[in-house]
C-alpha cells in the first residue's frame, strides 16, 4: 500500500503560487469572508449533489487551503474543480462540529466522505427491576416483583437495567444461557408467570429456580439477581467471595441442601470462568477496532468486551474511501502537524483515518467504553472531543501487551477474513454480471452501474395479490430501492393482469418523467430507468410486459422473461426475449444463469412475504364475514375471490354480491350490512 495516492499534489504550498481561477467567483469570495471560528463546512458541484462535509476549528484556515494554490492536473485538482458553491456553519466548539460532520454524512452521504453503514441494531441483554413488594396471589409474588432476564433491541430506557451493546444475537442468547445456568434467572413473560400453577420444564433442568410457584423465596431470588447484575458488570471474583461466605454461612446453620445450591452455583460460575479467562485482565468494558485495506476495499472489525467477557465481533464496510483519503489529506495539512495527531505519510496512514472516521460516525448515538484497542494511532484529537462529547474519558491504544494483544491478533485475523471474503464475493458477482451482459449482448456505458429490475406476482387463490420489484446494481441486490405494489382491480388470480398493472405503475412514471426533460429529478424520485428488465414468467408474462413497453414507448431489447424448465427444476430455467429473438438456454453451470436465478429468487421470496402479510391483515378482517349468519368457509372463500378481499367485499352492492354463487338476495343484504 502506497503512503499516499500516487497523483496527490504537493500537500505543502510554496510561494509564488497563483490561486485557482477555475472556480465561479462568488465561491472565491465567500471563501475570503469566512471567519476563523470552529464550524461545518459543504461544498456542492454543478447540479447540486454533495461532493464533500468537513468540519475545523478554524473555518477561514481550513477552507482556503482547497483554493489557495494550483491543483492542476492532479487527481485532487479534478475533484476540487467540481465544486461551484460552497455552505457553512458556524458552532461553538470542535465537538459540536463533530456531531453535525457525522450527521451530515450520514443523512447526506457525500460522494467523497467516507460513509459507513448507519447500523446501531445492536441488540442488549434487559434484566427488569423489581418495582413493589411481593404480592399475595394465590401465595405467590406478583410478576413485577420478580426481576426477569431477557433479549432486547431497540431503545433503552431508565425502567431497566441493560447490558452490552451485544455484537450479535448469539452473543445475547448465549449469555442468559450462561445466567440460566448459574444464577437460573428466569425468562418467561408477565402473563406466563402469572398463571403458572405448577413449576416449569426449565426448574426440571435446573435451568430456573420457579419463583411462579414459591419454590425460591423472593429474597433468595433477588440475591441471585444481585449476583448476576455484578457478574455481567465484571465483578465476577466478588460474586465468587461473596457466594462463598453465603455457602460456609448455611453449612454452620446446618442448612446443608441450601449450602449444597450455593455450591453448585460456585462450580458453576468457576467453570464459566476458566473458560472466559476472565482473571487473566483487570479490563471490564473494551472496544477492539482494526482497520484493514486490501484491493480498493477497507473493512473494519469491531470487538466488543463487555465485563470483562470476549462477546465476538461485527465487520464494517465503508464505501467512498479512496476519494476521501485525498481530501482527508488536504485538512490534514491546514491544520498542520501539530494538530493531525499522526505522521500525514508513512504506513498505516489509510487504516488510521479509516478508525477515525469510524470512531467519529460509529459512537454518534450509542455508548463509548472508556478504552480502546485500535490496529493503528488514532488522532487525539478525536478522541478528546469523543470524550468531550459522551461526558467519559476515552482512552486509545495501539500497542497493547499480554490479554489485550491476544484480543486485538484476534480482531486482525477475523478482519483479514472478513475482507478476503467480500473481495471473493465481489469478485464472483462481477463475474456474473459480466457473463449475463456478454451472453445478452449488451454494451453498458458502466459495469458497476448496470441495473436489473425484476418482477413477481403472487397471491392465494386469487387472494391477497402483491407484486415485486427488485433491483440489482454494483453488482449486489439494493434492498434499500425494493417495491411492492398492492394490486386491485383485477379479476382474482389474473397473473397477467398483474403484470399488466405493476409495470404500468413503475415504468409510466419514468417515462412521464423523462419526456419533461428532468432526468435527474426522475432519478431522485423513482430511480433511473434500468439497463434490463426481468420478468417471471414465459411467453405470456412476456407479451403483456411487450404491449406496456410499446405504450410507453420503452425499447422491447430491455425485456427478458425467466421461464422455467421442464419439471420446474433448477438450472434449466430460459429466456425469453419480447423483442423476437428465440429463446436462450444457458446451461445449469452457467454464470449469467446464476445471477438471473438469484434476481428471480429475491423477486419471488420478496413478493410472497409481502403477500402473506397482506392476506394475514385481509383474514382477519374475513373473519368478519363469517360472523354474517349463513356464510361458511366456502361462501367466505367464493367472495374472497370473487372480489379480491375483504375491502372489495365491503365496497360491493347487493347486486354484486348476489351475482356470488350461493349468495341470495337476504344473505347479499346481511353481508353489506354487516361490512358497512
């Protein structure tokens, strides 16, 4: 890895350098009037798309040194000379202008920030708080009164106490089998343990110590809650004194079987113990970050310890990099040396600001642990106004001994892995979209742009119909750009209809837009129009999409349709082409043949989740119908169908609805009453 992009400019200024006159000359002057104070900045190209955010604490210093000498011919002079208008905010401090940075980028996504995935959907282990006495139902404690350990995600609140952030489910799962195990927490809803009359299968394997049902006093109970709270904070060695002192303090009372519970607890929380190796560090709450680049990708590895316990760890992905690091480069040599925290060249100078703008973006709204371990120095500047930010004292190192460098050699081989695997997949999926493109014989202008639109149709009988659009571009499926389409106004289990009306609804829109002449309004709005269209189907599926595309005056070459094979197996799928051309068979081992298959199986398992869930909210509402005396599960069905749900039942006349076999005239009026 290069320490620095092989086409940066000179990234210290000399004198006698003339100033850029490429750029619009209100931009140059806004620069001149800018004041030395802390703040935001955005700079924005001809049509208005959001090259870049930036914040400084100094804006003038900052922002003149993008305009205050020649970058001609240099990669970061073409990057510079897009910008035509420029925008600022002034703020209070540095960490303020921190919080707004990552804001902007995330809500924005600037073409030359580096971005990482907004994902904060770590989940959390909730453990309830006892909220009154114990009550006297049925001579048992009242659900409230008997703290429960559960899995939570979502927003934490002051009603309970939360553990983590978890990297995973598994993580949770594992440690309230662990609480199970030792302290035998229980995890059952209110509602269950209220109506328990009679211990559970958990009290049989000893996995729950039956509060429901008195078998363990709520004192005793709450001792064990006590006990696993400081067990998840990372007290473990004071829970094992403390249950210790409990044991020989039931053994002088006599109270042997108590004395042998506490014991098996011991052996229990020791076995945990040497298997976590949790006496081998004084850390409790750490966080592991590596940085690493290969190929034009970057990936970084986050590794949560949480009371002292290796929890396991996330990759990250972020996307804008090489483009950031040459303006990255730019703000780092107005604030000079003795600000950017680190060498602006040498080796790791990529993989450091990476972690830095991972650490800025990752802990904007989630809890920061007060130390740590990072793959390469990190700016301390960050780090001060982290600390500035979350009210803790954050502290980083990149040179860490004993425990702490077995954490962070494990973190590094999980990040080699993970991006050796996503290079491997790119690589697979590039291959793929070429194979597809090569066996269609299309010449996109980009491969990395080239999108495929698929289409589905489902429903139950007739009931219930949605139809799919999904979207493949850069090579992955974009879930972020699906569509479902609720399809009315058509004959009950008409396939074709549904075709007919979903690629009206999406491709009319396109079109419309098209012919006034803004392409990049359409864009924003509805998508760009895509370089192939699929369909599910054979030749009949085909040629109604044929007649839309000739309405709407769309060429027929973009149109393929995906028919299935004989038996309806797997690789011997074939397309079929609407603009005449016979159809293709790629053969099972085909790569083109693969991505089809992936795009149609999306569409498929896209289009019937949508289904079910609008049949499951259509039944529900059927149910009234069969409250209408003289209508069964047949005559509920017929109508179903007949009228395409339960709205287009409701909307019906009595006329409409005695043309329904079965249906008379009085059982016709019964039902319009009934829905009306």
């Amino acid at each position: 890895m290069p320490d620095a992009p092989q086409d940066s400019p000179r990234l210290h200024p000399e004198q006698g350098e003339v100033p850029s006159t490429q750029h619009p000359e209100q931009l140059l002057k806004d620069v001149a009037a800018l004041p030395p104070l802390p703040g935001v900045y955005r700079y924005y190209d001809a049509d208005e798309q959001l090259l870049y955010v930036g914040k400084a604490g100094n804006l003038k210093k900052r922002v003149s040194s993008y305009f205050g000498r020649q970058h001609d011919g240099t990669r970061v002079g073409h990057m510079i000379g897009r910008i035509v208008r420029m925008e600022t905010t002034v703020v209070r401090s540095e960490a303020e202008a921190l919080l707004l940075e990552n804001n902007l980028i995330k809500t924005q996504n600037p073409k030359f920030n580096i971005l990482f995935r907004d994902d904060k959907s770590y989940p959390y282990l909730k453990l309830s708080i006892a909220r009154d006495t114990p009550g006297a139902v049925r001579g048992t404690p009242s659900a409230t009164a008997v703290p429960r350990v559960a899995y939570y995600r979502g927003a934490v609140d002051r009603r309970n106490h939360y553990f983590g952030p978890y990297p995973s489910a598994w993580a949770v799962k594992e440690t309230i089998l662990l609480l199970q195990k030792v302290f035998r927490l229980r995890t059952c809803e209110d509602t269950v343990f209220s109506n328990r009359t009679r211990p559970c299968l958990l009290y049989q394997i000893k996995r729950c110590s039956a509060p429901c049902v008195n078998q363990i006093s709520v004192e005793a109970y709450r001792r064990d809650v006590a006990s696993a709270e400081a067990f998840l904070k990372g007290e473990a060695r004071e829970v094992l004194r403390e249950l210790e002192g409990r044991m020989l303090a039931c053994a002088e009372r006599l109270e042997f079987e108590e004395a042998a519970e506490i014991r098996n607890q011991i052996s229990a929380l020791s076995r945990v113990l040497h298997q976590q190796a949790v006496d081998t560090t004084t850390d409790r709450d750490v966080d592991i970050l590596v940085a690493k680049v290969q190929g034009g990708r970057a990936c970084v590895n986050l590794a949560m310890v949480r009371g002292g316990r290796h929890l396991g760890d996330r990759p990250y992905f972020p996307s804008h990099v090489e483009d950031a690091m040459v303006m990255r480069a730019i703000d780092q040599v107005a604030d000079g040396p003795a600000n950017s925290g680190h060498a602006l060249r040498g080796a790791g100078v990529m993989e450091a600001q990476i972690l830095e703008s991972f650490i800025a973006q990752h802990y904007d709204g989630i809890s920061v642990p007060p130390s740590l371990i990072t793959s390469h120095p990190v700016s301390q500047t960050v780090l001060d106004l982290l600390s500035e930010t979350k009210g803790v004292k954050v502290n980083a190192t990149h040179q860490p001994r004993e425990q702490r460098r077995v954490w962070l050699d494990m973190a590094q081989q999980n990040a080699d892995l993970q991006l050796t695997r996503l290079l491997a997949e790119e690589g697979s999926q590039q291959a793929r979209t070429r194979a597809l493109i090569d066996a269609l014989d299309l010449a996109p202008d980009d491969l990395a742009a080239f999108r495929i639109e698929c289409f589905d149709v489902s429903h139950t009988a007739g009931e219930a119909t949605q139809a799919s659009c999904v979207v493949f571009h850069h090579h992955k499926m974009q879930s972020s750009e699906y569509r479902r389409y609720r399809i009315e106004g058509v004959t009950g289990g008409d396939d074709y209809a549904a075709m007919r009306q979903v690629l009206m609804r999406r491709y009319a829109k396109l079109t419309s837009v098209s012919m006034t002449g803004d392409p990049v309004a359409g864009a924003q709005e509805h998508g760009p129009m895509p370089d192939l269209v699929l369909v599910d189907g054979g030749k009949g599926q085909v040629a109604v999409a044929r007649e839309v595309f000739g309405t709407l005056g769309i060429s027929l070459s973009l149109l393929v349709g995906v028919e299935k094979g004989e038996g309806r197996k797997v690789g011997l799928e074939e397309l079929v082409f609407a603009d005449g051309r016979e159809k293709v068979h790629l053969g099972h081992d085909s790569a083109a043949l693969m991505l089809v298959a992936q795009i149609r199986d999306e569409a498929h398992r896209f289009a019937i989740t949508g289904m079910r869930s609008q049949r499951a909210k259509v039944r529900v509402g059927g149910s009234r119908i069969e409250e209408v005396p003289g209508i069964g599960p047949k005559k509920r069905a017929s109508l179903l169908r007949r009228f395409g749900g339960v709205r287009g039942v409701a909307d019906a006349s009595v006329e409409d609805l005695m043309s329904v076999d079965g249906i008379s005239r009085d059982l016709a009026e019964a039902i319009y009453r009934a829905l009306r």
